[in-house]
C-alpha cells in the first residue's frame, strides 16, 4: 500500500463533484461514501449512498402493503471519482419531480456544454437539470436565468 492518492483523485475538486454531492443531499439521502478499488484495471470508483424512512424500499416495492425498510442504498460507480457520483445524480434523481414546475426532472450529467443548449433541445415536458458552470451548480431548466 503507498501513500498516493487514486487515479483522478483530483476530479473531488471539480465543482461539478462537490454540486453533485450537494444534488444528492437535497434528495434526503443521509450518508454519503466514496470508495476506489485499484486492485484490477482500469481503477472503479463507487458512490454509495444511503437512504431513511423511504416511502418504497430499494426495489421499488411497497404496494402490497409490507414493512418499508428503514434504510436501502443506491449505488453506482465509474472509471473517476467525478463520473461516479454524476450517475449516482442521475439514479437518485430517476423519477422525481421538479419542485418549482412540478415537470419530472431530466438529469443531464455533467458536460462542458451550454445549459441554454441542453435544454433547448431537450423534450419540454422534463425540466432538464443541467450543469451551469457560471453558477458553478446543477440548476433546472425552469429556474435558469434568475
């Protein structure tokens, strides 16, 4: 074991990363873990996070009546630290709602493309929460230019 740090550690730097982070915690997810394995190639970084009180358990099943669990986890993982958490956004986000226009939310990953053109071109009936890199955070379609 060495002291250095994991292949593209550098990306939990980017603001997109610690936006994402914020993203996610806005969803009422509770504990928040990264974890990198080097041990194969190419290196995988794993988001994990954890979820309480759910209305619905990991699986998605609650309608016939059984005990909610208190607490499931989403996960997902990719080659960088940056491209982990953006799916993690991407599967947290999955389903829900926008709470200012109430259109279901569209998550765009992060890219360095213009929100105005993600958005535009994109099905008006998503608000479509992109990266906007002059407000250095993920904003929705329906809030954007405030």
């Amino acid at each position: 074991m060495t002291d250095e740090n994991p292949p593209r550690a550098e990306e939990m730097q980017h603001p997109a990363f610690v936006a994402g982070l914020n993203l996610i915690s806005r969803t009422g997810a509770g504990r928040f873990q990264l974890r990198c394995s080097v041990e194969d190639e190419p290196p995988v970084w794993l988001s994990v996070v954890q979820f309480a009180n759910s209305p619905v358990n990991a699986a998605g099943l609650s309608s016939n009546g059984s005990t909610v669990p208190d607490v499931f986890y989403e996960t997902a993982s990719g080659l960088g630290p940056l491209e982990s958490v953006m799916r993690l956004c991407d599967q947290v986000l999955a389903g829900s709602t926008c709470g200012h226009c109430e259109r279901p939310i569209l998550f765009q990953i992060f890219q360095t493309t213009n929100i105005e053109t993600l958005t535009d071109s994109l099905d008006p009936e998503f608000c479509v929460m992109a990266w906007s890199p002059l407000a250095e955070q993920f904003q929705p379609a329906c809030q954007r230019g405030d």
